[in-house]
C-alpha cells in the first residue's frame, strides 16, 4: 500500500512540477513584454530586466523650449487654430529626436513660463495642473501612443481582424462541407477513420 501512495505522490510531484514549469515558461515573457513596454529607450539599453521608471516617475521631467521646425509636427490644425503655441520637448525621455513634444497653449500658461525662448528649460512641475497631468498621463502610454500613430499599429490590428475573421469563416464552411460528404457518401474507410463511427 506505501508502495501505491509513493508512485501516486511521486506521479503527482511531476506534474506539478512540468505544469508550473509551463506556466512559467508561457506566463513570464508575457509579463516581462507587458512591463517593458512602460519602459523608455534609455531604459530599455540600461537594463533590460528593470522595472519601468521613467515614463512613470516623471512630475520632475525638464522640458526645453524649441523652436518652429519642419521636422516637428504640431497636434493640432495650424490654419484653424492660431493661437500662440509654446513647443517643448522632452530632455529626460527621446532627447532631441523630437519624438516628445507638446505644444502648449501661451494662453493657458502663466506669464513667466509663456515668455520663454527657445533653449530655455522648464519642469513638469512648474506647469498648471491641468496639462501636468494630461503631459504626465501622455508620457505613461508614450509607447503605445507611438505604436499606433507612427507605426500604423492601428491598421494593422485591423487587417488582423479581418484575415482571422475571413480563414475562420472559410475554415469552418469548408470542414463543414467536407464532414457532410464524408459521413452520408459511400466512403467507409475514411468515413470510418475521421467520424469513428
């Protein structure tokens, strides 16, 4: 009887040995893609199996003011909107790639952070509430943002619909049909091996 209960817990040992090896194997990449994907390209050369800390702690991030350029491209209609913008870029994150920028509305900042030029620095902090937390919710999700609007991630993951949507459809009819005919013809070794029947 020891016998038995050894070779059952023994049996069992195993495979919960393999299933947790498995899960393991399945979930972590999963869960290291998922948390560096919050990570900065900086980040991302430092280390690659560091938790994300730049897109996150960022309310003391410093910003320059740049000017005009072609290469940067406002977030907004200039020909519908007019008012004054102030450009700031990102010295902490993407520095100079001008992949970070935010055109501020002078309006809306207060006088001393409206009257800088161009190559004067300011930090989040230092802005209105308001556009701390929209620049800082915007820096939290900068990859993803990334993704969608320089990448076309977007299309993508809707022509992914389609083709999986269209081959299941076809898929499904073409089984469909070829399982009629198999089961009611007069195919009785086949028949029998793929409805084992």
């Amino acid at each position: 009887m020891d016998l038995e209960k050894t070779k059952a817990l023994t049996g069992r040992t195993i495979a919960y040995i393999v299933l947790v090896s498995w899960a393991l194997i399945t979930i972590l990449p999963l869960f290291w893609m998922t948390y560096s994907s919050f990570k900065s390209n900086e980040e991302l050369t430092r280390n690659i199996y560091a938790f994300p800390h730049d897109l996150f702690s960022n309310a003391e991030d410093e910003y320059v003011v740049i000017a005009p350029q072609l290469n940067v491209i406002p977030d907004y209609d200039p020909e519908t909107d007019l008012r004054e913008r102030l450009i700031i870029e990102s010295v902490t994150i993407s520095p100079g790639r001008r992949l970070m920028v935010y055109f501020l509305v002078k309006e809306d900042l207060p006088p001393e952070i409206a009257a800088l030029k161009p190559g004067d620095r300011l930090v989040l902090s230092d802005l209105p509430a308001g556009m701390r937390r929209n620049i800082s919710w915007k820096t939290m999700i900068f990859n993803y943002r990334s993704a969608i609007t320089r990448g076309g991630l977007g299309q993508k993951f809707i022509n992914s619909l389609i083709y999986a949507g269209v081959s299941t459809f076809l898929i499904n009819l073409l089984a469909l049909m070829t399982a009629f005919a198999l089961s009611k013809m007069q195919f009785r070794k086949i028949s029998l091996a793929v409805v084992g029947s």
